[in-house]
C-alpha cells in the first residue's frame, strides 16, 4: 500500500467507511443470532428483534453501497469489490437466517464469506479494522493439568 493517499481515494475511504462499519456489524448481529440458535435459546425466533434491525442494517448499507461512486485506484478499487462480496454474501446469510427452523449451516456458510471480504477490504485501505481474537488469550488452547 502506498504511503501516501491521493485525494480520489480519500474521498473514497470517507464514503465508503459507513458501508464497512454497517455490514460489519450486519455480521456480528447475524453471527449472535447464530449463537441463540445453536445454543438452542427460545430467543431464537425467526422474527427476533436483531435480526430485523440486521436487515434494516443491511439494505440501507446496500443502497449505499450501490449509489457508490466507482474508485479510482487498485486498491480502491479491490476494497470495493470487497465490500460487494461481503454484501452480496450477508444478503444470503440474512436470507437463510429468516427461514424457519434456522439452518446453521445455511447462514454460517456465507456469514464466512462475508467476514473473510470484510478482513480483505481491512488490509487494502487504512481506517477499516476489524478486531481479530486470533491472539488474545481467549484463542490459547490450555493442555490439561
């Protein structure tokens, strides 16, 4: 990635980090909503209260997304592309969740690819992170004492 950033690409960065924070958390909603259903919870209801506002979420960071203006740049232009791709995968998610009885896999599946475009488009620009437990102490298996 190139140090410095132009002025197209700014603008860019600027537009598009609403559209990133949004399907981020359209997943982390759709991913919770995973956790009930796996879990067995009775909160785990095809009407449940997150998973409407995860839809709201999700078509109005779509329409964004869509009005968008085409960057300027390979990077920018790659970031985008992300974003589609983790749109167009959490549209399936969302789709599968909405089907009663939750089909984990169904909604898992493509949950995966729309968190592993949003931790693509994460490495291209600068301002998009996303929190990775990959290190944290959580993540550390313990062998038995």
């Amino acid at each position: 990635m190139p140090s410095a950033i132009d002025d197209r690409t700014a603008a860019y960065i600027i537009e598009s980090h609403p559209i990133f924070e949004d399907l981020r958390q359209v997943a982390a909603q759709v991913a919770g909503l995973l956790i009930l259903a796996a879990s067995g919870s009775k909160e785990s209801v095809p009407d449940h209260p997150m998973l409407v506002s995860a839809a709201q979420v999700f078509a109005h960071s779509a329409d964004a997304l869509a009005r968008g203006r085409a960057p300027v740049g390979e990077n920018a232009r790659a970031h985008r592309r992300c974003l589609v791709d983790a749109g167009a995968a959490l549209g399936r998610a969302l789709s599968a969740a909405e089907r009663w009885p939750t089909d984990i896999d169904g909604v898992m599946m493509p949950l995966r690819d729309a968190y592993s475009a949003l931790q693509r488009a994460s490495w291209l620009l600068p301002g998009f992170q996303i929190v990775s437990f990959e290190q944290a102490c959580c993540s550390v298996t313990r062998a038995p004492a």
